[in-house]
C-alpha cells in the first residue's frame, strides 16, 4: 500500500514538473501584445514598422523555430526583413534544404548518379529522390498594399503560433515545411499608413488614405514592378528570398 502511494504521488509530482515546465516554455516566447502593447486586430491600433522588427527580433532570440534577418534597406532607408521558421532541426540543416531546393528547380543541375554496384540511377530517379528528401518551402508575403493593414499585422500572430504550439499539427507543419514569411513588401508604407491613421484619430478624416503615396516612387503599384524590378523592394524579395 505504501509502495502504491509513493507511486502515486511520484507520478502526480513528475505531472506537475512537466506541466509546469510546458508552461514556462511557452511563456519564455513572447506574444505581439508583449512588445506592441495591444494584440494585432485591436480596434484603432497600428503597429510602426520599428515596432513589427523588434517583436520578430525578440521572437528570434526566444524561438529556436525562428530566424529572422535583415536583407537590406528599403527605397527609405527602412530595414527590409523575413523571418524563417521551421523545426529546429531543419533550420540546423537550412543550407541542405536549400541546395535540393535548387536543384530542383532546374532540372540541368540534376545528373544520373553512379551507384556503388556499378549501376547509374537516372536523373528522373535521382530527382525523386530529392524530393523524398526535401521539404516543402511556402513563401508567405504580407503588405504589398500598406493600407491592407491586415496582413502585416496578422504576420506577427502566425509567427507567434508557430513559434510557440505545441499541438500535433503545428508540430507536422514545422518539421515537413521551411515557411519564408516577409511582414511587409513595402515597410515605407506601413509607417507613412500608421503616421496618418494615428494623426486623424478621432477627427472626421479617420480612416481616410495618408494624402501621400505609400511607397515613394510606384505608389501602392509597387505590385506591378514583378515584371520589371525597378524597385528596391522588389529587387530584394527576388534575389534574397525567391531565388
């Protein structure tokens, strides 16, 4: 009997370890609100630019699913960013991922392979093979539009998910998908929307477009500078982070 209740007190205790120990996991990750001082989607709220870059950056410190890096600055001067998240493990293993990813984005670079038993594998066979080998990479780009607010703020609540569930199906997202999540295509406009949001306030002009383009140069067609890559913006996202 005696031996029944030490038994029962020490599962009950090492429950309670392990419960608290999830719980101070996840309060060691920080949430939007944290660093914002109101949670994304709050009625009236914005968030400056600078404020968005210090929450990814106390998000990377925190997580080990999350890498987060400056890329270069936008036509403004502003820090263009993205964040990576995945498992630990697969970030540990980036650069191998990268280079099947590559690889298979052009078929040339795949070559037959010669086998220890004398035999070749195909490259159609070896192609396959990288694919079992990889992950699936989604790019995720918010706020190519700066007073589509939505986006941009939602980035900072989906990066916080990932980082800190610990259900089954985030867990099969971060170990089968490396996502690439850019807050804003266009960080110029997130300031100059929030500037004049924040100014008209409580006046008749609330909720009115700033009386200024939102990106200095294309306006809010930046959208259209695919196809020509005249753009800072643009040229960072596709050589940085596309290619």
């Amino acid at each position: 009997m005696k031996r029944s209740i030490l038994l029962s007190a020490s599962l009950r205790l090492c429950g309670l370890v392990f419960f608290a120990a999830l719980s101070l996991s996840a309060q060691t990750i920080p949430a939007p609100k944290d660093t914002l001082g109101f949670t994304p989607g709050d009625d009236r709220k914005l968030a400056s630019w600078a404020s968005i870059v210090d929450y990814f950056k106390k998000l990377d410190a925190a997580s080990d699913r999350v890498k987060f890096e400056e890329i270069g600055k936008t036509t403004m001067g502003a820090p263009f960013v993205y964040a990576t998240i995945s498992s630990p493990e697969n970030l540990k293993n980036l650069e191998k991922y990268k280079k099947i990813n590559a690889q298979l984005a052009d078929p040339r670079t795949i070559k037959k392979i010669r086998l220890r038993n004398g035999r070749a594998m195909a490259p159609d066979l070896v192609a396959q093979m990288l694919a079992g080998q990889g992950k699936t990479i989604v790019l995720i780009t918010c706020g190519i539009h700066s007073t589509e607010v939505g986006s941009t703020l939602s980035s900072m609540l989906i990066a916080h998910r990932l980082a800190s569930a610990t259900d089954a199906d985030t867990k099969k997202i971060l170990e089968n998908t490396i996502i690439l999540l850019v807050p804003s295509l266009n960080p110029d406009g997130v300031d100059i929307v929030k500037n004049w949001y924040d100014k008209t306030l409580g006046t008749p002009f609330e909720g009115t477009e700033p009386p200024e383009l939102y990106h200095k140069y294309v306006g809010h067609d930046n959208n259209r500078d695919w196809y020509a890559f005249t753009q800072v913006e643009t040229q960072l996202t596709v050589e940085k982070i596309h290619n």
